[in-house]
C-alpha cells in the first residue's frame, strides 16, 4: 500500500493529498540529493558564508532543500503560508497557487552531520489556516494543538516517511527506489516499547539545572541497565526512540537558555508524532507543560523539550515533584534563576 492508498482510507479530501503528495515527492527529490552530496560537490557551507535566523551557518543541502520544499508546495496549490528554518520569515503563498494550509518545516535537520554522511531528515506540521483576515503572526504563533498533521523524512540506509494524522495513528513508510514511491510498513506505537536508552548531548551536563541534572543521574548509576545514544540529529534519535523506547532530551543551559531546538519546525511537529504515538513530550524546565501548549512569541523561537515513552517521562515528573518540595540548598536559592528564559 502506498501513501495515496492510505490517505484515500482515511477520506482525507483532495487538497490535502495534494499537500502530502507535494511533501512525499520533495522527499525524493531530497533522498537524491542526499544521496549524490559528494559526487555533486554539494557538500560544506555556502561560500557565500550566509547564516540562516538562527544563527546556523548555511550549508549548499539547506538551500536546495528549502528550494525544493518550498517549490513543491507551493505548486501543490494548498498552502497559504510556508515557515521554514532557512527562512527569516513566514512566506506567504501567491494567491494563484495559495490553499487552506499552513506548513512548517525544517529542509534539513542535521545539516552538521550531512558532511559525515550521518542520518538526516526533513521536519514538518501541518496545520489548517482557519481565518485568513487575522494577521499572518496570529496565524502562525498558535499553540501546536491544531496541528492536523506531522511527519520527518529521513535520509538513513534506507529513506522512511513517519507521519502522524491527528486521531489516525502514527505510520511508516519506506521509499521503494525501484517504482519511486512511499510503501507502508506498519503503525509505530511507543507503548510497548521498552529499550532502556536515554538520549541527551552530555556534554552540556555542567551547565544544566538541578532537576535535569537529577534526572540524568539515575539513568547513570552504577546498578542502571541503560545506555545513552546521541547522533545528533533531531529526525534519528527521535526516530529509534519511537521504534525503541526510550527517552530524547534537548534541555536548557547556561550556553542554551532556551534550549537549542525550535519550537514550530521541531518541537511541535516531534511532540504531535510521539503524543499520537502514546508517548508524551514536556518542556522539562522545572515543569511539566506540554510542549503543545505552548504559544510562539516568533516563528525561530526555542525551547527546552524532553519527549519519549510515558514511563521515563513520568520518572522527570516524580523528581520534579520532589524537589520542588524541597529545593536542596535549604534556602530555597537556586543556583540559576529558572524564571530567566522562555519567551524572552
Ligand atoms: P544542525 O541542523 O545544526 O545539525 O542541528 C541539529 C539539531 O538541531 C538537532 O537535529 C539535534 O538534535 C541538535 O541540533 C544537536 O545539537 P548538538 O550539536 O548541540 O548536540
């Protein structure tokens, strides 16, 4: 079964076969591109040096790969606006190709790992453009509970579409070469699944506040039976946690105040795909809010995430519990002010 079988099962309407048709073919176009970086000579960063909002040197793959995207949903004819990471800010569709959808992407994810030839992937969320007199920030600075779909390619061994429909599970696919399109594989449910991997970059363990450093410690005990996995980029340590179980976190820092990843073309997609997968996804900044429930003060905004299997969420929250109880310097002082940080 093939994408366009399953979508005609679930009765999704034409426009937005449209738009995941547009998505499935970009991810082709990516695999190739991907596929052929060295004998291409697209590899390394744009000479040009340019750096996208974030910070981020541009790599040549970001820029093609946002062209790509954003080429190809624009000529599905069902979005109105396009938010991506290379992008400064919201494109607003022409009104002859414009649609009813507004999507967010990341081209790209791992962009630092492509030159190692690590897995990379491409992000995004798919959210309906309910009122299109509000301005475009009122548009797209909504929390993630809207979100209808979202999905990641990646480009490993072999290239996989996961895509979650709100209510309808979350499903694989894998891309058969041979006839160029997306095979379904199976449902993932992360319920029952048990690895005990914990996924965090440990290199920033000295700058992080006490209930991140707490929770990291008891996976690292000397009687724990877990082992640590980071590749180091979003769309793969996500995607073993949703096979495997497990854990992912990406927390705030001293360095990363408001931690690294973005909350519109990373978070939100990634914490709507692990909910629908019966995991669960907080900020895990001395809280336990939802990442959905948060609401974007601008379309590059970051946040601290932990997301995974219910089980080791639950054991953050337990030790939250507890020192909120009791702050361990007996004074109630923390070491960093916890109130600096979101949403500034
Ligand atoms: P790049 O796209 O710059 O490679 O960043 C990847 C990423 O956004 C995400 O995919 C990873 O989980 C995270 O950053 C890795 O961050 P560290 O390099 O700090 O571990």
């Amino acid at each position: 079964m093939n994408l366009k079988v399953l979508l005609d099962e679930f009765q999704y309407e034409p426009e937005f076969v449209r738009l995941l048709s547009a998505i499935e073919q970009s991810g082709i176009e990516i695999e190739r591109l991907v596929e052929r970086l060295a004998l291409d000579e697209n590899t390394g960063q744009l000479e040009s040096g340019n750096q996208n909002t974030s910070g981020d040197d541009q790599k040549i793959l970001d820029v093609l790969t946002n062209d790509i995207m954003v080429e190809n949903l624009t000529n599905s004819c069902s979005c109105s606006l396009l938010l991506s990471e290379e992008e400064d800010n919201a494109t607003i569709v022409d009104t002859s190709h414009s649609g009813n959808y507004i999507v967010a992407f990341d081209p790209l994810d791992g962009s630092s790992n492509i030159d190692c030839n690590c897995g990379v992937g491409t992000i995004f969320s798919i959210t309906l453009d309910n009122d299109k007199t509000e301005s475009v920030e009122n548009r797209v600075l909504r929390n993630g509970n809207d979100i209808v779909c979202a999905g990641y390619i990646l480009y490993g061994g072999s290239t996989e579409l996961v895509i979650a429909f709100k209510g309808k599970g979350v499903h694989q696919f894998v891309l058969d070469k041979q006839t160029n399109e997306f095979i379904h594989v199976g449902a993932l449910d992360i319920t029952d699944k048990k690895k005990k991997i914990y996924s965090v970059n440990e290199s920033n363990s000295n700058r992080w506040d006490e209930d991140i450093a707490q929770y990291i410690r008891q996976y690292r005990v000397k009687e724990s039976k877990y082992t640590q996995r980071w590749i180091g980029s979003m769309v793969s340590d996500i995607h073993r946690t949703l096979l495997y179980g497990g854990m992912f976190c990406y927390p705030w820092d001293e360095r990363n105040v408001n931690g690294k990843l973005r909350i519109l073309y990373e978070c939100f997609p990634m914490a709507m795909i692990v909910e629908e997968a019966g995991g669960k996804a907080i900020i895990a900044k001395m809280s336990k809010e939802r990442v959905l429930d948060i609401v974007p003060s601008h379309i590059h905004q970051r946040t601290p995430v932990l997301l995974g299997s219910v089980e080791e969420i639950e054991k953050y929250e337990k030790i939250l519990d507890n020192i909120l109880k009791n702050p361990p310097n007996g004074n109630g002082k923390w070491i960093f002010d916890r109130n600096n940080g979101i949403g500034s």
